[in-house]
C-alpha cells in the first residue's frame, strides 16, 4: 500500500467533485443574484418616473394623491360591506398618525398603486398588470467576486483537508529512527 499515493488520488478525486458541487452553487448563486439585480433595476426605474416624483412632491407638500388637498382621495370610502382600505387616522392638526400612510392610486405610465413609507420614500410599487414591487439592494460587487471563486473554493477546500489528513497519519504511520 502506497499511502503518499493514495492520499494524492483521493484529495484530486474529491478536490474534482468540490470543484463540480462549487461550480453547481456558483450557477444557483449567480441566478439569484442576476434576478435581485433585475428587481432593484425595474423598480428603481419605476420609482423615477416622472408619476412617481409628482407624487413623492405632493407628499412632502402635505397634499394628498395628485395633490388634491382632499385626505381621503384616492381611498375607498367605507361601505356596509368590509372596506377595502382602512380610512386614515388624524392627529389634532390634521396630519397622518406617523407609521400609516395611504396608498397613492395613480394609473398611468404603468404604475397602479404606490405605497409610501414613513419618510415618503417609495415602500412598494403595484404595476397595472398586477405585480408588486419592492426596493431591493443592488447585490454587491463582492457576491460576483465570491460567485467566481466558488468552483476554486470547491476544489481547494477538500484537497486541502485530504493533504492534511494525509500528512498527519502518515507521521503516525513513520517508523521513528
């Protein structure tokens, strides 16, 4: 039996899987970033459009939806049956209670719905077709850099602990002198 052999066959046989199973984590990675990517584009290009900064001004202004001074427009009204959206609650001067905001319907340039955070920053997006969008971050650089390094890091890590196991029995196998 050759242990310095064998150690070296089966750290680049498991060394060649790592690197498969790193390469497979790699492309499951990278689609997901690819596709966060795409969410933050599309919805920081609808976030400025020129619908969006209108309503974002009239917030700031103390307006409501389309700068309408009305503070229910754009909400339902309540009805006998459920409402569909809450009416607002007001403070003695008249303003929102801090942490409710009511959704500006605007429908147009795509955009059905928007609903507002507590610093009038865009929350959430709701286009005509129906889909929800929401403000993801931008991946960052060093998740392209690790996506790239995976297959590298799947190769190296179990190679690398073969070699060591390898090395340490081997002194306890050495005939002392």
């Amino acid at each position: 039996m050759n242990l310095r052999e064998g150690t070296r066959r089966l750290a680049l046989l498991l060394g060649v899987l790592g690197a498969i199973a790193g390469g497979f984590a790699s492309y499951v990675e990278l689609q997901t970033t690819l596709e966060q990517r795409t969410r933050h584009n599309k919805f920081e290009q609808l976030a400025a459009v020129d619908v969006v900064q209108l309503e974002h001004k009239c917030r700031l202004a103390g307006m409501g939806s389309g700068c309408s001074n009305d503070p229910y427009a754009g909400i339902a009204m309540p009805t006998k049956e459920k409402s569909v959206i809450p009416l607002p609650e007001y403070d003695a001067a008249g303003n929102p209670i801090q942490g409710w905001e009511e959704p500006s319907q605007v429908d147009k340039g795509g955009i059905k719905a928007i609903r507002w955070a507590e610093n009038y920053g865009v929350e959430s997006i709701e286009t005509q077709e129906g889909e929800t969008l929401y403000s993801t971050p931008a991946p960052s650089a060093w998740l392209y850099l690790l996506i790239a390094f995976l297959p590298l890091l799947g190769f190296f890590i179990p190679w690398g602990a073969v070699r060591a196991i390898g090395w340490v029995g081997a002194g306890f196998l050495a005939k002392s002198a």
